[in-house]
C-alpha cells in the first residue's frame, strides 16, 4: 500500500474541515476513569465489610 | 504504551491520547460524517482503548489495536442510527474465486481516485463497504485482523473487500466520468 494513498489523504482532508481532535475530551476521560476507580474501591470496601460480617455472623 | 500498562499513570495515557487522537478522530470523521457524532465517539473510544488496554498483547501494532476498537465503534453507531445492516448472507454466500491479476488492477484504479471525489463516492455507496475499504486503506488493517473484527472468514472478507472496490469503482464511472 502506498504510504499517502488516497484513503490516507481524504483522512487528513476531513480533519482539515472539522479541525482537530478536540484536546478536552481527555479531562472527561479522567474524569471518567476517576469515576471507576471509585466505583471500583467502594464495591471492594462493601466485599470486604460484606466478607468481614459474614465470617462474623458464621462464626 | 508498556509504561502506562505497568504504570496506570494518567499521564502516559495523555501521551497515547496525544500521539493518536488525531488519527483516530480522522478516521470517526470518514466513517461517521459528522462533527459532533465523531467527537462522542472519540471520547468513547479512549475509554474503551483505557478500560481494555490491560487486554492489549502486543501481538499486533498499538496503532491496529486502536483502529479495530476505532472501526468497530463507528459500525456500532451507525448500527444504532439504523443506517447500516449487516446482512449474514452478504459475507457468507461467496463462493467465487478471486482473480488476483483483477484484484490487483481493481486496486490501482481505486487507489488512482482524486481525494475529493473519493470522498463523494465513498458517501455513496452501502456504509458497509464504505467501513472495509476504509479498514483496509486507510487503518492499513490486515485482512486477519479484519476476519476477526468482523467476525468473518478470510475469504468472505476477501470478496466483501473485492465487491466494496467494484462498487466504488463503478460509482465514480457513474458520477465522474
């Protein structure tokens, strides 16, 4: 395949009329990311409390 | 790539945000033919390439890994506009032999294409052809890789591929010529 073929330069030409990748949607992204991590820690808090109490109750 | 698998720094992410939104955001600019649409769709797919990047083996290219998941998303918003239905029959029902000495001169026309009138016949053929010739020509993804984004065999995606050129061949015959 040619390195600047066709494909290629209708790719950059599309990006000429709508500009850049927008530089902001990475915030939203760690934004994002941000969000799981919490999502994540608290079902691994309630897991643990969850295991905790049922080892309790079970003796 | 290594670092931020190792690392999950943010900030190595904002280099491969960096290095391949552009890109990437080109390639949502083809597919989807729409600003706002291939913007969410930027978005989402870093997601994605950051939920998943622990999956990533290095056993093809960074850039082929973000261009499957790239493709793969564009097809599945334009599934949910109701644009694009892809058919079983259509990839499966080939039973014909490729002529390699047709594929190859098929292939130089349609790489001869001026830009702007690519961009008018690739408008208007079937979005699904429209999405493999741009895996093919311009995310450069391999035929292998496509069967399994495609979830095809070799030789479904091979004719698929083929009758996506004639299609588009004989459009621009059609609108300028």
């Amino acid at each position: 395949m040619r390195n600047k073929n066709n494909f290629r330069q209708l790719e950059n030409l599309k990006i000429k009329k709508h500009g850049e990748a927008p530089k902001k949607v990475l915030d939203n992204i760690e934004q994002n990311l941000v969000f799981f991590k919490t999502i994540g820690q608290t079902i691994e808090l309630f897991t643990d409390k969850f295991i905790k109490t049922f080892i309790k109750m079970n003796g | 790539m290594k670092k931020y698998q190792n690392s999950s720094n943010t900030k190595y992410f904002d280099i491969l945000y960096q290095r391949h939104s552009s890109k990437v955001y080109g390639k949502c600019l083809s597919m989807l033919n729409n600003e706002t649409m291939s913007k969410d769709a930027l978005q989402d797919i870093f997601l994605k390439v950051l939920l998943n990047i622990s999956k990533f083996n290095f056993k093809s290219k960074f850039t082929t890994w973000v261009y499957s998941i790239t493709y793969n998303h564009c097809i599945d918003v334009i599934r949910k506009e109701g644009k694009l239905k892809f058919e079983k029959e259509e990839y499966s029902m080939y039973s014909e032999k490729i002529d390699t000495n047709d594929a190859i001169h098929e292939e130089e026309e349609l790489l001869k294409i001026k830009v702007h009138n690519l961009e008018v016949v690739l408008d208007s053929i079937p979005i699904k052809d429209k999405a493999v010739l741009l895996m093919k020509y311009q995310g450069g993804l391999s035929i292998k890789e496509m069967c399994s984004m495609l979830n095809k065999s070799e030789s479904a995606v091979k004719m698929g591929i083929k009758r996506a050129k004639e299609k588009c061949i004989r459009k621009h015959k059609e609108l300028f010529k």
